[in-house]
C-alpha cells in the first residue's frame, strides 16, 4: 500500500490493513497525519486525576477509551506516574470494548 493510499483510509480501515499483513497493531502507533485527521466516532470512557486546580497545565493521570468503527483505542498517563509526570504513557488498541474499559480503568483506579 502507498504512502497515498494510506492517507485516504479511516483509521479503522488502516488498522484493518496492518491486522491483514500480519502486524500485531495492539501497540501500532497511528501515522501523524491520520491520528489528527480524524475524530473518533465516540469516546465512551475517560476519567482523570486532577486534585489540584482546573487551571492547572501540567500533566495528569488519565484514562480514555475511544472508537475509531469497530477499533477501540486506549490511551492514557497510568496514575502510578504521579501528578504532573510526563512518565508511564500507554496505549492499546483492540476491537474488545470489555476489555478495552477493563485496561482503562486499571490504569487509572490502582
């Protein structure tokens, strides 16, 4: 697949393409032009640690599960990062919506 065509696909379609050429896309990271282009279709679940003010611009733990067509993708900063650490970034995708919430809120509840 060229560089083009890739640029056209959705992201659940890209993820569909990889999965077919053999890539083990749990932990595949989105090309840069596509993980801006698109919006997710929903967010069904995000959850953040932030004990010090609204304002505040520094780095929290957080949590968020998003779909992308049939694709889940998990994100976050795990809480065990502590307040305001650019440390401990995960990310998953998966087409399992249990699991994809059950990883979400394991890394922010512990």
């Amino acid at each position: 697949m060229s560089f083009e065509e890739e640029q056209h696909l959705s992201v659940s379609d890209w993820l569909d393409e990889k999965e077919v050429e053999g890539v083990d896309v749990s932990q595949i990271e989105l090309p840069k032009n596509m993980a801006f282009d698109e919006d997710p279709d929903e967010t069904i679940y995000f959850k953040e640690i932030r004990p010090c003010s609204f304002l505040c611009t520094e780095n929290h733990p957080f949590s968020k599960v998003e779909r992308f067509g049939h694709w889940y993708y998990c994100t976050g900063q795990d809480k065990k990062a502590g307040i305001h650490s650019t440390k401990m970034k995960w990310r998953l995708f998966t087409k399992d919506k249990k699991h994809a919430l059950h990883v979400a809120q394991a890394h922010i509840i512990e």
